[in-house]
C-alpha cells in the first residue's frame, strides 16, 4: 500500500508529519509513505529513514491562512500533488493536514466527486463512554440539502463497516429536540427522506446525544457541524486544566491526583482527537484523511492508520458500487 503524506501541512510540519510518518513505517514495513514538499528541505529529516520512505517533490507549500487562490497561484503545492499522485493511481490513499478549505477544494478538482455523489463531507468521531459518535457534515460545506444528509448517512455507514466492521449504525439527525415537530425545515425535509431508505434510523437527536447514548452516525449541515466540532475540542481542552488546576491547589488533591493519574491518562487517551487519525472527506474518489492542524506525530501515525485501514476495507470501491447502483432513492 502507498500512502501519500503533506509533509509541509499542519502548524508543526514538517517535523511533526516526517516523524509521524518514520514511525508508521517502522511499524508497517509493507507500506510505503510518500513525503510530499519541497525536496531541500525533507531529505535532511530523514537520514535515518527506512526504505518504505519515499519523498514526492512539490517546491510550493500553501500555508494555513492562504486563501483558495493559492492554489491557482502555486498550482505546485505539496495539497495538489497530493491529489494528482492519488489521481495517477500513483498512491492508495493520503492524508492532509494543512489548510482545510485549500484541501477539500483541491481533493474535489482534482479527484472529483464519485459518480452520484451530490455532496462530499467531512466526517468526524466524537468519544463517548462506547466508543465513537461519527458526525458528518463538520466542515466541508456551509449549506446543504437534504439530499446531502441523506447521502452522508450512507457514506458514513460504509466506511464504519469498511474499517471497523460496524454494520447497521443507528443513525440519527442533529436537531434542537426529539421530536418530529422540532428543528427546520432542513431536519425534517432530511427525516424523511432518511426513513424512505433502508438505513437504521433513530429520528432527530440533541447535541447531549453525541456522548451518551448509543447513537452511532449523526448528520448535520457542515456549519452547524463544525461549531459542534470545535466546541467538543474545546470543552475537553478547558475541561482538562480545570481538573489539573484543581488538583495542584491543595495537599490533599495532590495526593488524590497521584492516586487516580491512571484513570486520568485513560480518560485522556480516549477523549484525545490524536488516537482516532482525521477527518474522511466522504464523496471524493479517492480516499483522503484531512487531519488537524494541530496534528503531532501521535495524530499523523493514527491518520496514516486510520487511511490505511480504508483503503485496506474497500470504502471507495464501495462507494462507487453502492452509486452506481442508484445509492438511495430517497436520496
């Protein structure tokens, strides 16, 4: 398997990303990774690399507050070489970190959409006490119909088969209540064109849902989804120096949080974004991780995972049947 990489993408590239990748390919041997940036500035990170690791010259890099001109500015940038290495079938799957707007617009020209797909969308796991709740839309598009959501329902469905073995997720609507008469017109309009397919719907669910229910897909438009994201990251984040802050004031809270460190690393390791990998950008033909912009070398290793465990699951194989044959139709 070939994974290409953007080595120059994310605030901590390259270090982060050419880390990251030396210790996936350590541990995968049978893969290669493809560092994709400027040459001059790769090669001396990897004096020490093994030989699955390989670098794709790209002399442009696109920064993460560029704007989508950029692309057509530095047409060479390690984003769109990327996508064409994907393209050329010169790489299985990628992975990318840097500038989200500048990523999903280039993987949809370059790649283009999947035959029957009207929408892609950015999908995201949320942790809960079982596991994940998979979120889609949270980024890639600011509007959508209802059609949309239908097919993110579908996307997300086969990709938790194809890489988790998950088949029948309980799918849900992110709405402001329960019940049929609540949301808008674009939850209910969605709603029903959900129950007229043969996926496991639940009905609409509330954002307290997210984390504590065995919902396993919830659908939404990619700006409400995105403030959903960020707002995840963000109370995790506060709530984690909170309880450090509380801890360090007394003796005896002190002592206490030398007791429980261990259930604090675990309730850290499966609250932390970096362990599940990125981003699916579900739609395009090919198979591309969006990491985050803060990706480490702990993110980048489960990203390259995460793509590899795709690609190794047939999801765009999938997808492609799965629209060929008319996907929904109540989509």
């Amino acid at each position: 398997m070939r994974l290409a990489l953007d080595a120059m993408g994310g605030d901590d590239a390259p270090r982060a990303m050419v880390d990251g990748a030396l210790h996936y390919a350590r541990s995968q041997p049978q893969h290669q990774v493809i560092l994709v940036g400027p040459d001059t500035i790769l090669r001396p990170l990897l004096t020490d690399a093994p030989a699955n690791i390989v670098v794709e010259h790209a002399p442009d890099v696109i920064g993460m507050a560029d704007k989508l001109s950029a692309l057509k500015e530095r047409p060479d940038n390690s984003i769109n070489r990327c996508t064409e290495l994907l393209k050329l079938g010169k790489a299985d799957g990628l992975v990318l970190c840097g500038n989200t707007g500048c990523s999903v617009v280039a993987a949809q020209l370059n790649l283009r959409r999947i035959p029957g797909v009207k929408r892609a969308g950015l999908l995201a796991p949320l942790p809960k006490p079982t596991g994940h709740t998979w979120v889609c839309d949270v980024g890639a598009n600011n509007i959508n119909k209802p059609e949309h959501l239908v097919q993110f329902a579908e996307m997300t469905a086969a990709f938790l088969a194809s890489t988790i073995g998950k088949t029948r997720p309980k799918i849900g609507v992110l709405s402001n209540g329960e019940e049929d008469e609540k949301g808008i017109e674009l939850t209910h309009e969605t709603l029903a064109l959900l129950r007229k397919t043969d996926l496991n719907v639940v009905g609409q669910v509330e954002g307290h849902h997210l984390y504590t229910t065995d919902i396993d897909v919830v659908v939404c438009d990619g700006f409400v989804g995105n403030i959903v994201l960020k707002t995840s990251e963000g109370v995790e984040n506060g709530l984690r120096k909170i309880i450090k802050e509380e801890i360090g004031q007394r003796f005896w809270t002190k002592l206490g949080g030398l007791l429980v460190r261990p259930a604090f690393e675990g309730v850290r390791r499966r609250v932390d974004w970096r362990f599940v990998g990125g981003s699916p950008l579900l739609g395009v033909d090919g198979l591309v991780i969006k990491g985050h912009g803060r990706s480490d070398k702990v993110a980048i290793y489960h990203a390259l995972k995460q793509a590899a465990a795709a690609v190794e699951g047939g999801l765009i194989a999938g997808l492609r049947r799965h629209f060929a044959s008319g996907g929904s139709e109540a989509a």
